[in-house]
C-alpha cells in the first residue's frame, strides 16, 4: 500500500471501517500514514463528535500505517434499524466503508461492508453475525484459542 502521492502531492489517506454495531463504530484513520488523525462523527446526517484516531491498532504497522490510528466511538443510544452513520476526516472526505446503513438482522451482515477480514476477532465477528453488543461477543469467546464459534 503507497501511503504518499506523487512528489509535491498531497499525502494519500488510508482508512477502514472494521465494524458497527448498534452500540458503536470501530475502525482505522491515516494520513500519509500517520495516526492521530481527528474525524467526525455523523449520525443520520447530522455531526454528533469529533474524535481523534488515536487507539492502538499494532496489526496496521504492515501496512505502513502508524499503530495509533484507531478509533472506536460509542453510540448513545444505540443506532436503531435503518440508521446511518459516517466516519469523515476533518476535510470532509469520508473514510473508506463510509456512510453505512445499520441493518439489525439475527444472522446477516451488520455492517453492509462485503469483506471484514480483520483476523480472529470476536467482537468484529459478532458485529456480522448480529450480536447487539460486546459482552455477548466476549462472554462465549477465547480468541486465543480459537474456540467459540464466532472464531
């Protein structure tokens, strides 16, 4: 992945939403490769936060990306069936997999992303499978041994 344009252009953004769940947004924000990038927070349309993307993401250094890039918001309340969220960096531009439509179904995609490919994790599987939040997620996993069924 190039991460910096041509010479004299402007750095390239690179960016992914993992997951939504009806309680939250989670992903990662770069530019140029760098974290701690400041994004907006949309909900139907409308700003709700700005937030710094400025978790610990050690799985993005392979990519080129600082391991500070990621984010995660909580919604309050939860996103309803229907709803849209956005992620955009300051400048507007929205991160990649956003807007996304909230779809609350028992056994469908969530997130209305085609390809979450993010390893074993649980809480961005259980966002695919339609469990509503993280303790239903955590409670039934051992991701280290790969032994509930959402891993």
């Amino acid at each position: 992945m190039r991460l910096l344009g041509a010479k004299g252009s402007q750095p390239v953004s690179a960016s992914y939403i993992d997951a939504v769940l009806s309680s939250s947004v989670q992903g990662w924000a770069s530019i140029g490769g760098r974290g701690r990038q400041r994004l907006v927070i949309e909900r139907m349309g409308y700003p709700r936060a700005v937030i710094v993307a400025d978790g610990d993401r050690p799985d993005l250094t392979a990519l080129g990306v600082d391991s500070t890039a990621g984010f995660r918001y909580q919604f309050e309340p939860g996103l309803r069936d229907g709803e849209q969220t956005a992620v955009r960096y300051e400048n507007g531009e929205h991160i990649f997999g956003s807007p996304v439509q909230y779809r609350e179904r028992a056994f469908g995609d969530v997130n209305g992303l085609d390809e979450v490919n993010t390893g074993p994790n649980c809480i961005v599987r259980a966002a695919r499978f339609g469990y509503r939040d993280r303790r239903t997620a955590s409670s039934s996993c051992d991701a280290s041994r790969r032994s509930c069924l959402l891993c």
